[in-house]
C-alpha cells in the first residue's frame, strides 16, 4: 500500500488517503494558497470519484477544510466544469469564503459528445440500415480506452455521413444534443481577512493579495519619467495587466491551427497598433478640499501591434505533459504555473486537495514554492512520484 511521501529536498509532501480526513490533520491558517481541480460531479466515464450525486453536501466538506487550514486573506482556486461549476460555488461561499472571481480557460480543442438526433429516431424506428451514404468524414477516434485517457491528440478515423431514411428522421436532421466544449471556469475565492486593511493582512499574516506584477502579459516595457523628460531616469513597466481570461494553446511552434483559441481571436479582431503617447495632468484640487495635486507628465501605452490574443495570457501544452499518466482530466503546466504565481506569495506553500497526476506540485516547485498534495487513488501517488523523478532530471 503507498504511504506518504516527500521529495528528496523537502519542498513537496504527498499525502496518501481523503482529502477531509487529510486535511484535518494540518495545522490551522498553515498554507498560503490552494490550487486544485476537484471532481465535477459528472459521473465521467463511470468513476465513483466523479459521482456526486449521492453526496450533495461533497464540496462543502472539503471547503470547511480548505477555509480552515488556509492563512487569513489567502486565495482559493479551484477549476470546475461549465454544468457543475455552481454547486461547487455556492458551497465554497456558504462556508464562509469570499467569491473574488471567475477565470476562464479558453482551450476551444474540445470534442462534443453529443447525440444524432436524426440517427436516433431511425434507429428508434428500425430504419438504420436504410439511412444512405453521402459522404465521408475525417474525425479523432474518442471511443473506448481512446476517450478514457483524455489524450490530446488521437488517431483519425473515417467515419461515414449518411441521410435520415424516414420522414420523422428527416425533421430532426442537423440536431444534436451538446454544444462543444471550449473552456474551464476556475473560481478565484479569498479567507476573510483577520485585520481591518490589506496593509495590516499582509504584514501580518503574508498573504492578502494577488501578485499583478509576476502574472503581467507579454513583455512589451512601457518607460515611464516622472518628469516628461527622456533623458531622466525612467521607470519600466513590463508587460499588461493580467486579466480573468487565459487562452490554451496547444500547437507547436506557434503555428496555431484553426480550433485553436489564439487564432480565433486574432481572426476576428484583426491586426490593430497600440500607441505609445504622453500622459499629462495639471495641477488640480481634490474634490471637497484645497489640497492641491501635482502635475504628472509619462509615457503611456505599449506600442506594439498584432491580434487580440496579446491581451491575454497563452498557457501552451504539449502532449508530453502527461509523463504516462492515465488520469482523465490532467491539466496542463503552464496553465497551473500561471495561477501558482498568480496568488502565491514568495517562499509560501501550495495545497492542492484533489492531487490527481501532480501537476499542481510539479508547478509550484518549478516556480520555487513548497507544496502539499492530497491524493487516495494509489495509481496516481506512484505517477505523481516518477513525475517528479523526471521533472527533477530536465531540471537539474
């Protein structure tokens, strides 16, 4: 039976058994951020681990834990499914978090499972063989173990387009019963703080805030000079603010195909210029006072060009991530990367409840965090550890 384990530096533990029970055992406002992907209570290909419909009070349980062990301030993400996503919501604010956000990951390379309805009423009516072949159709074989896997590129398969045979099948040609799936929201959640400020929060206990300048996009600098004066010392500002939306990418060489999220963006928005131009302000007086304000004079603006996508973050991936796993809904590193460093302070630790494959620990200790996982599937426990004996190897 797998035991518990930590890496050969200490930075990761791994914890063998449930989350509640797990979790329990650490001690109280220990860890500075919770990332994790919980189940999405969707019965997904007939696991017990995603069947949530004999325990409604599930996310309730392990969000009680996640508020308890969490430090005052510190941020919640937890990744969920377009159907399910609510329920999971609504249970980590009644225990006492706040709802800060929704991002969303927009991968647009999913595939709908979605149901002929002309093919059914023919099927229904015992007119299958009778439907006729109009075509061909080159299509990713999702079926048996193909689908179980949740592997990212697939063998094709050619697969016949036929017409509905009988009257009643013909009325329903073209409709089906799924829309295709493009995108994962996460919930971004925060612990009430203990203080009356951020400020005082953030002295105190070490968490309370989200670091902007570590998440920003892209790495245009924007010079700015107090004075307007371009032979002046001037301060550098890299990269946009990072917003709650993150595009998943996952082609090679940045030649984006055409599901992929980054070319349907820039598709659509076309090329456009950002300017870079001056930022003046006269002195002035604050409103309901006298105090007078202090000109400002800077650049502002990134000068840069190109499609929409540049405003916002790309989580590229590759096939390759996966390392041998066989958990269904792994996630990639770059996209777990991001939200690491998106809400986690400086030398803290990351908990993730629901472990999966690893790779919220294999995020966090690239980014030089501590990390602790939680996982009671044994198969995954021995995955999780041989990824991180080759993650170590690429690294060191």
């Amino acid at each position: 039976m797998t035991c518990d384990w930590t890496n050969p530096d200490g930075r990761i533990k791994l914890l063998h058994g449930d989350c509640m029970i797990r979790m329990s055992e650490l001690q109280a406002n220990s860890v500075e951020a919770i990332i994790t992907d919980p189940p999405y209570g969707l019965a997904f290909m007939g696991k017990e681990w995603d069947d949530l419909s004999k325990q409604k009070l599930f996310h309730h349980k392990w969000a009680v834990q996640a508020l308890r062990v969490l430090k005052p301030g510190g941020f919640l993400l937890a990744c969920g499914g377009t159907r399910t996503y609510h329920r999971m919501v609504v249970a980590i604010e009644d225990v006492g978090f706040r709802i800060r956000d929704q991002l969303q990951w927009i991968y647009a390379s999913g595939f709908p499972k979605s149901l002929d309805i002309s093919k059914s009423i023919d099927k229904k009516l015992g007119a299958s063989d009778q439907r006729e072949v109009i075509g061909y159709q080159t299509v990713p074989d999702m079926t048996g173990d193909n689908y179980g896997q949740g592997q990212r590129e697939y063998t094709q398969v050619e697969r016949t387009v036929t017409k509905a045979a009988t009257e009643q099948a013909q009325q329903w040609e073209g409709w089906g019963t799924a829309l295709k799936p493009a995108f994962e929201p996460i919930c971004m959640a925060q612990k009430p703080l203990y203080e009356k400020t951020v400020a005082e929060n953030v002295m105190r206990h070490g968490v309370g805030g989200i670091n902007i300048d570590a998440s920003r996009i892209g790495n245009e600098i924007i010079p700015v000079s107090e004075d307007g004066n371009s032979d002046s010392e001037n301060n550098e500002h890299a990269g946009r603010w990072p917003s709650n939306i993150i595009l998943g990418c996952f082609c090679e060489n940045d030649q984006h195909e055409s599901d992929c999220p980054v070319y349907i963006l820039d598709k659509q928005s076309g090329y456009s210029q950002s300017k870079r131009s001056q930022l003046t302000s006269k002195p002035g007086t604050i409103y309901g006072g006298g105090a007078g304000l202090p000109s400002y004079t800077g650049q502002y603006g990134f000068n840069d060009g190109g499609g929409a996508s540049r405003f916002f973050y790309t989580a590229k991936a590759s096939v390759s991530e996966r390392r041998g796993s066989n958990h269904p809904t792994v996630k990639p590193v770059e996209l777990m990367k991001y939200l690491v460093m998106l809400v986690t302070p400086p030398g803290g630790t990351v908990l993730d409840p629901f472990c999966g494959s690893g790779t919220t620990l294999e995020a966090a200790y690239i980014c030089g965090f501590r990390a602790i996982g939680i996982e009671q599937d044994e198969e995954n426990l021995t995955t999780i550890m041989e990824r991180h004996k080759q993650m170590t190897l690429e690294l060191f």
